[in-house]
C-alpha cells in the first residue's frame, strides 16, 4: 500500500518555536481576548430591519425572512420584540432605553 502524503504541519517544521505563554496562578494558560460589547440597534435600523421583514413575509419567498436575519445576524426573538414594542408604543416604542 503506497504511504499518504502527509499535510503540512508547521509544529513540525525545523525553524518553528513554540510561544511562551502567559499562565495563571493555576498554571493554566491565559489567552487575552478583548470583552464583546452587546450589539445595539437603533430606532431608524430597528425600522428598517421590521419593513425588510414584512416585506420579506410578504413577498411569500420560501427563505427569504431567513435570509433577511442571517445577513443582519439577528434571531427571531429581536423581530417579535421589536413587533411588540412597536404595536404597544408606536414608532416611539422602538427607541433605545436603559436598562432597568
């Protein structure tokens, strides 16, 4: 049985060193990664996502609502919070509040 040719391993490779890496007081190794801030929406954007949705439902598209959150990369629960703050409080519902 002829031998596979074996991927590119650059661990492997004579010239590479490993890092050195930072550790805790356990000794595990610490990674800095920058803290992800929560996405905010404003009101001209909550808008314009909820017309692109009922555009999207009615234009009968199979998909096309899907696709619509994907590329905004929102879940369905923003669109039906949104819905409710709007049906409840009008256009003034979708505006920024703070917490509490």
């Amino acid at each position: 049985m002829p031998k596979k040719p074996q991927a590119f391993d650059p661990k492997n490779s004579p010239d590479h060193e490993p890092k050195e890496r930072e550790l805790s007081e356990s000794g595990a190794g610490v990674e800095s990664v920058p803290a992800r801030t929560r996405r905010r929406f404003s009101s001209p954007d909550k808008r314009r996502i909820l017309n692109a949705a009922d555009a999207a439902v009615a234009s009968g598209q199979r998909g096309a609502l899907e696709a619509l959150l994907r590329r905004e990369g929102i879940y369905s629960s923003h669109l039906a919070s949104w819905r409710q703050q709007r049906a409840a409080e009008g256009e003034a519902g979708l505006s920024p509040r703070k917490p509490g």
